[in-house]
C-alpha cells in the first residue's frame, strides 16, 4: 500500500497520459494531413488525395505510437526504481548486435521511408511490385501489403522493392487492340469504333468515368488472321479495367450489326478446283488454315 501511494498512483498516471496522447494523435493528425495534402496536391482527383492522406495517417499514428509506448516505459522503469542509464546501455549493445543480423530490417525501413515521402503508391492503388499485382491494403515503413484478382494477401518487404509499377496513380488509360479481317473497310471499323467511344463519352455513367472517351490511335499491326488496331482512351483512376469491358461488348455489338468480322481461327478446305488458282489449276483436296486472331 505504501508503494502505490508512493508510485503506483504515478505508473497509472503515466499510462494514462501515454494512452490520451495515442487517442489525440489518432483525432487530430488525420485533419491536419489532410489539410497539410490537400494544400500539396491542390487541383488533383479527391480520391487521389483521399489515399494518400490514409497511407501517411496510418504510417504517422503507428509510428508515434510506438514513440510514445517506449517513452512511457522508460519513464515508468524509472518510477518503479530501474536505473535507465543501464538499460539504454543494455540495450546499446544489444542493439549493435542485434544490427549486424538486422540488416535487411533497415534496408525495409528505409526504403519503406523514401516510398512515403516520394509517394511511389498509396492505399487503395494497384500496383506490381517485386513480380505481385495487387490493390494496396497496407503500406508502413516496414513492408507492403497487396491483395491480388484472386484474393490472395501477400506482405512484401519494402527492400526488395527495386520498381515500383502504378497502375492507377492520379489517372488512367484505356489501351485496347481491336482485330479485324482483311477484307474489313479500315475507315468504316475507325468510324464505327469511334463513334462507339463517343456515345459512351455522352453517356452520364460512363463519361463521368472518364478524361478523353477511347478514339483510334493507329493500325497497330499485321496479324495472322486480322489487322490490329489500336485503341486509346483515358480514365479516372481505377476505371480503366470497367470502361474496357464495357467498350469490348459496345464494339462486338456493333460489329456484328454492321457486318464487320472479328477474326476467329477457323479452316478453309478446297476441293476441285481452288477458287482463283491460275489457269484454271487443279488438284485433289486443298486445305488452308489461318491461325489466331
């Protein structure tokens, strides 16, 4: 009873403030990131500043929590009688040994720290990062956390991160090749696809999803059994993969009203007679496939 008169009432005390100060950081650094961003990124997507105000608030409140629950025992050891300076020298030299082995510790701490600061990714975009696509569930200075298409959570420590690919950082793009016959009216299929990204431009769903509606850019290439053609268009961030879906059943359906083939693998098999062959050339069975399209 005389101890806790004398400390306890302190070690609680200590507690106490050590825990107000976590809940305060958790209230009030949250409304100054944002502004703090919002100042920084002014004229950008809200989603955009949205993100990157989670990633820093959540990697700033778990840093300072770790800060303030170090600082609190330290200061509760030496209420409670435990000389500090021998623990920090303790754990001085543990902490040099401890670093010889703890080398690619440091390395995920400062690579985590120039991730941050540089804004390479944030919560919430998706990425391929040492060889994983995924949507970012989680970045603190120590590692990474993506969710793939299957569902699959992978944690990547942030030094083995050497590029660092952004699929939907601020903006992005539709990029679509469209194959169609030999035969096909090149100018026809370019008016028919463009005319498909217009409607889907005015359309109050779609348009909103998107920064320039999707136009032809080139013929992209000879193929086997078609002529690719190349389609471009940019998006909100995230949108790119819903507009493509949508774009793909938008042409194949106007394709099919204005007679246009999108090439399939398929076999020609003559027989007699081949169809065109000079003078009137013949033969037994003649066979020609053409390949994928």
């Amino acid at each position: 009873m005389h101890w806790f008169d004398d400390h306890g009432w302190k070690v609680l005390l200590i507690i106490a403030i050590a825990g107000a100060i976590y809940f305060v950081l958790r209230r009030l650094a949250p409304p100054i990131i944002r502004r703090a961003v919002s100042a920084q990124m002014r004229g950008q997507d809200d989603e955009e500043v949205k993100q990157r105000v989670d990633t820093l608030s959540s990697v700033i409140v778990n840093t300072a929590a770790v800060v303030v629950a170090i600082v609190a025992l330290f200061t509760i050891l030496d209420e409670v009688g435990v000389s500090i300076t021998a623990a920090l020298a303790g754990f001085g030299i543990a902490g040099i040994a401890i670093g010889f082995g703890a080398q690619s510790l440091v390395k995920d701490l400062i690579s985590g720290i120039f991730i941050l600061l540089e804004n390479q990714y944030a919560v919430g975009d998706w990425v391929k990062i040492a060889g994983v696509d995924g949507v970012v569930e989680q970045v603190n200075l120590r590692r990474t956390v993506l969710r793939d298409m299957d569902g699959t959570v992978h944690s990547i420590p942030n030094g083995e991160i050497t590029v660092a690919s952004n699929y939907t950082k601020e903006w992005s793009r539709v990029n679509l090749n469209v194959s169609v016959s030999y035969e096909a009216d090149l100018d026809h299929v370019i008016e028919v696809i463009n005319r498909i990204g217009k409607e889907m431009a005015d359309d109050p769903y779609w348009g909103s999803l998107m920064l320039t509606p999707p136009q032809v850019l080139r013929i992209d290439a000879f193929e086997d059994s078609g002529i690719a053609i190349k389609v471009l268009g940019d998006t909100k961030s995230t949108k790119q993969w819903e507009i493509t879906g949508e774009l793909r059943k938008r042409i194949k359906r106007a394709f099919d009203e204005e007679g246009i083939e999108i090439p399939w693998p398929h076999m020609k098999v003559y027989f007699g007679s081949r169809p065109g062959a000079a003078g009137g050339e013949r033969g037994g069975k003649a066979v020609k496939a053409s390949g994928d399209g």
